[in-house]
C-alpha cells in the first residue's frame, strides 16, 4: 500500500466528519430571519477551480453573494481573467482586497513558516472579516478541495 493510501486512511474518519452534506450548508447559509444587508455572504475567490465552484454552488442556492479575492501583488493575469470572466457570468459583485503591508506579511511567514502561504491566508482571513463586520455580512465561505484537507 502506498504512502497516500496509508494517509487517506488515518484521516478517513476525520474527513467524513469535517465533510457534511451540501443541504447543511445551503440551510444554514439561508436561515438568516432579516436579510439586512446586500449580501447573504463573502465568497473568498482565487480564481482557480475550487473556489469559483463555490462561487457558482453559492448563486444556485439563491445567495447574494460579494466575491472577495487577495491581491498580494503577485496574482497572475490568467487569474484575474478568469474572476473577471466568472462574477461577470454570475452577475455578482467583486472586490479585490490588499494591504500596504504585504511585503512585510510575506517575509515573517517566511521567516515564521518558511513559507509564503501563510501569510496570504493569515491577510485574506483577516481581510474578509473586515468587509464582513463592515458591511453586516454574516458568512464568509472559503473552497477547499478535499485534496487540501490531507
């Protein structure tokens, strides 16, 4: 057996909890008694295929949904192409949202994570909760392939 079966199966029983059915979520995302705001929730988009299929699940349940993405400075073209194309499609509103202090952001998660990653999660989380508290939104919904979880 390989090393990644061995993986999926340590995690198997965590994945089955941490993935509830969809219904769950739509029920919880649309119990909201007063719709007071413009938006039912904040949709973190990347631009790649996991989140715009988040964006897309999120329109059919019916939510008014603001589309947020990070730009750290180094998002590609093709990406920015590819939200342009999918919020246009959707018809839902979009917002890039960055920080003067990126550079600074990357370099302790480097330090701190020797990685950059953390840090743009660290910015976008941090980013999103601000236009929520802001703007009255009660959600904020993130992709993750179930990949990731592993």
């Amino acid at each position: 057996v390989c090393n990644d079966c061995r993986s999926f199966d340590d995690y198997n029983t965590k994945a089955r909890v941490y993935f509830k059915p969809e219904t769950e979520l739509g029920t919880l995302l649309t119990s909201q008694p007063d719709r007071r705001g413009a938006y039912d929730c904040i949709a973190l988009l990347s631009g790649g295929k996991d989140s715009t299929y988040v964006v897309c699940r999120l329109v059919d349940m019916g939510l008014r949904v603001l589309a947020v993405t990070l730009d750290n400075g180094y998002l590609s073209d093709q990406a920015k192409g590819n939200i342009g194309r999918v919020v246009k499609a959707l018809g839902v509103d979009h917002r890039y949202l960055s920080t003067p202090a990126m550079n600074d952001i990357f370099v302790d998660s480097l330090q701190r994570h020797a990685n950059v990653c953390n840090g743009c999660f660290k910015t976008i989380y941090t980013l999103s909760m601000q236009t929520a508290l802001a703007e009255d939104i009660p959600y904020i919904v993130t992709g993750l392939s179930r990949g990731q979880f592993f």
